[in-house]
C-alpha cells in the first residue's frame, strides 16, 4: 500500500481499536489515530472515564509512533442517540444506543471529520468486514464469527460504508490480544467495555432516575393477581428474571419473569415458572435499511433479535419502510425497541427496530 493513502482510525482506548491501528501502519497506510469524546460527565467517583480513555490512545499511538487528537460530539451524541434513548425508555421500549451510535456518529460525523482531516480511508475495530458486490458496499460477517458485531451496524447505511477498513476482519479475540501483548501495547489485557457506554459501571436505575420520572405501579400475573409492586416500567425488560422483588417461589419450582408492559394502565404483568406467554411467531419491524441489496418483497433469511444469538429462520415480507417477519420457530423475548437484523450465508443484509411481536397461540 503506498504511504501516501492515509487512515484515520477510530480509538476507544481499547484492544481492539489500538490493534487495529497497529494492523494498519504495518501494511504500510500512514495512521492517524482519532478519540471520539460522545459524552462528558464523570462517574460517581468523580473521575471521567474519557480521559482514562483517551490515556489509553495517548500510549498506544505514543509505542506506534503515529499521531493523534480527540474530537468532541457530546452535543451530536445527545441530540441524535442520547435523547432517542430517553423517549424509547419513556414509551416503555428498550432501545439499543449503541447501533445508533453507529450510524449517527462513528460513521456519521466522525467519518466527515476524517475526511475533513484528509483521510483516504477510516477504520474502526469492529469484528466484521467490508466488501463489493456488483459495485455496491456490503457488510460481511468476519473470520471470528462468534465475535461478529455486524448486528450493531446494521443501520450503516451503503454510502456511509464507502472508504472503510475492518483491520480485525479475519482475526479472532484472542487472537488480537496475542498481538497487542507480543508488540507491548498498553491495553494488551484492557477488558472489553460492556453495557451502555454513557452508563459504564454505574446503577442504571438510578442512572435512569436523573433523566426521566420513575412511576411505581402494580405487577400482575396475566390472571389478575397482584403480586408485587414495580419502581417503574423503564426499568424491566421482556424476560427479565432479576430483580422484581416478588420474593420467593409461588408454589413449586421455577421463578418470575416478566411477559409484558402495560404502560396505559401503568401494570407490569409477570409469570411463574410457564415460559410460554414469552413466545411468539412474528414480528413487525420499522425503519429497514438494507445495505448493498434490493430485496424482493417476500424473501427468507436468518436473522438475530439480540445481539450473540444464533441466526433463526425467517420469511420477510416488506411493506414499504415496514416488515412482517415470520418465525420458522418460535422465538423467546423479542423485545420492542431492540433490532432484528438479517442474514444471508456470508453477508448482514440490514435490519430494522422491533415494534410488536405476535404471541404464540
């Protein structure tokens, strides 16, 4: 590659994006490293874990011998993730920020500021990879397919994928960690970062409480038996088995998960031990976006409802920006507000936001 084509790479702070950069200057590419500031505000502690971040970068671009800055879209992040979070919580869905803050940031304005810095390329270190078919920019599943992270792109739109690298594409976890111990880098051993980035290790609840009224109610069995009081709807999700304070087994074996929100009449309605109410056969799905591909109206495919299950059987049937997707099986906890995202055999052909799921019968 000649050292004239320039990358601006993504930095977290973390393993994967220093390996990356590090992948990248040894084919030759001259690296800038680039720290998105999404959110400013310190932890209870009072230390903000941005500037551990960014501390992060500082030492591994230091040991690469490249450059690099931070740039700050705190205000992007709360205009276009942040307060769509909020509303979806507020409506009693659980949203999922973070394939949001994909398309509406890292490769949104962070990808124009890259170009604006007079980058050729821009690279992240997601697990996944980028290719062409037919002239059109796809998104491919990677070599370490039980770390694929194609299902928090799945918004990305075609364009937005024009010009970037997935350095990790054909590399495992361990893999990557290898790499970054044998050449000395800071975040060989960093763990990875989970749960919402703008909570990090906080109490989400009270996280939560600082941003949107808590309204306690009832919580029901779907008979009518009150059985429990809940601090709020935002607070649980379809499946949920922790944490609902009902107390100990109604008789026999087997504990309380919640099977429904009733937001109108403020019920939190929960079952015991029978997980069936949680199933059902279909979905509508909003928002589509597909990624390279025009599909037919009716089409089969796989597809995920959550993040790291495995690919379920499927027929899609679009209506307009909406989908009816049917389920070969039935599926557990399909959650309104998180994504359903499709597959084919080598490739995430897009995905959309769960609306409504239709129960077994």
């Amino acid at each position: 590659m000649p050292q004239s084509k320039t990358v601006v790479v993504g930095m977290s702070g973390g393993v994967d994006s220093s390996v990356a950069a590090y992948l990248l200057k040894e084919d030759g590419y001259n690296v800038i490293g680039l720290f998105m500031m999404n959110w400013e505000e310190s932890d209870p502690s009072g230390a903000c874990s941005a500037e551990a971040d960014f501390a992060d970068v500082a030492r591994v671009c230091s040991k690469l011998n490249i450059p690099y800055y931070s740039v700050n879209f705190a205000d992007e992040y709360r205009e276009r993730v942040f307060s769509y979070f909020l509303k979806e919580y507020a409506a009693g869905r659980t949203p999922n920020p973070d394939v949001l803050c994909n398309r509406e940031i890292k490769f949104g304005p962070f990808r124009e500021y890259a170009l604006k810095m007079g980058a050729d390329y821009i690279a992240t270190g997601h697990y996944c990879k980028a290719g062409k078919t037919d002239g059109r920019n796809r998104l491919l599943k990677p070599a370490d397919r039980l770390k694929d992270q194609t299902y928090f792109l799945n918004q990305v739109t075609e364009q937005q994928l024009e010009g970037v690298l997935f350095p990790l594409e054909n590399l495992t976890k361990n893999e990557v960690r290898e790499i970054a111990a044998r050449e000395g880098l800071s975040t060989a051993k960093k763990r990875d970062s989970t749960g919402i980035c703008f909570i990090g290790e906080r109490n989400f609840k009270n996280f939560l409480k600082g941003y949107l009224p808590a309204r306690p109610g009832e919580i029901r069995t779907l008979s009518g038996e009150t059985v429990g009081r809940h601090e709020g709807l935002m607070y649980y999700t379809l499946g949920q088995r922790k944490g609902l304070g009902i107390g100990g087994a109604k008789d026999g074996d087997g504990r309380w998960f919640v099977i429904k929100k009733d937001l109108e009449n403020n019920v939190l309605y929960v079952s015991h031990g029978d997980e069936s109410p949680l199933y059902s056969v279909s979905c509508t799905v909003s928002g589509l976006n597909f990624i390279g591909v025009d599909p037919p109206e009716e089409f089969c495919c796989g597809a995920k409802f959550r993040y790291r299950q495995s690919e379920q059987k499927v027929k899609v049937r679009l209506l307009g920006d909406c989908a009816e997707v049917e389920f070969e099986t039935p599926q557990r906890a399909v959650t309104e507000g998180q994504y359903a995202v499709f597959y084919d055999e080598n490739s995430c052909l897009g995905g959309g936001v769960i609306e409504s799921s239709k129960r077994s019968a």
